[in-house]
C-alpha cells in the first residue's frame, strides 16, 4: 500500500452514465463517487472498532459478519475483512504481528 487515502486513489471519470454491477443506473459519477467513500470510511471506523484485542483476520471476521453461515459467505467475509485490514495499517491505525504462522491485528 502506498499511504494514500481512499479520496487520493479514487480516479474521477467523465460525468456521463455509469452502470452498477447492481443497483440503477447512474448518472452522477462524483456523487457515486462520494456516495461510495462515506460508505467506507464508516465501514472502516466500524471495522476498527470491533479490534478489541490482538486478532486474527478470521476473528475479526467472525465479529463483523456473525450472520455469514455458508463457506461462501465466509469466505467473501473474509476476504472483505482483509481489505479493510490491510488499508489500516498502511494508514497505521492497525499493526499487525506474524505469530508463528498467524498473523495478528492490534489497534495503535
């Protein structure tokens, strides 16, 4: 990760209309845009929360998606939990220790 914020990464594309992968059609890229970052910016503030202690990414998981019962579900679960994780701790808002073969989560 290079430290940049989310509003850093975000390319602006020409205003025109956009399709979702769900959802209407839309037509105002920048307010999808904005619409997009507020949602993640609260996710993270939610995820980081839910850290109490030195975790596992699958612990931290566990906490946020405790409806999640089939292995797919899990899984997606999982993989959404590490993306926040691994943008905390560029930030520094997260470290994160190898121990033994587990890799463990801690907030700063």
């Amino acid at each position: 990760m290079d430290g940049r914020s989310l509003r850093q990464r975000v390319f602006v594309p020409p205003k025109n209309r956009r399709l979702r992968l769900y959802g209407p059609v839309f037509l105002d890229a920048q307010e999808q845009i904005t619409e997009l970052l507020h949602h993640f910016e609260n996710r993270i503030d939610f995820v980081l929360k839910k850290i109490t202690k030195e975790m596992t990414g699958y612990e931290i998981s566990q906490t946020l998606f405790t409806d999640r019962n089939s292995v797919l579900e899990q899984w997606i679960g999982i993989g959404a939990t590490n993306a926040f994780l691994q943008y905390m701790v560029s930030k520094g808002e997260v470290r994160v220790d190898k121990v033994g073969k587990q890799y463990k989560y801690k907030r700063v």
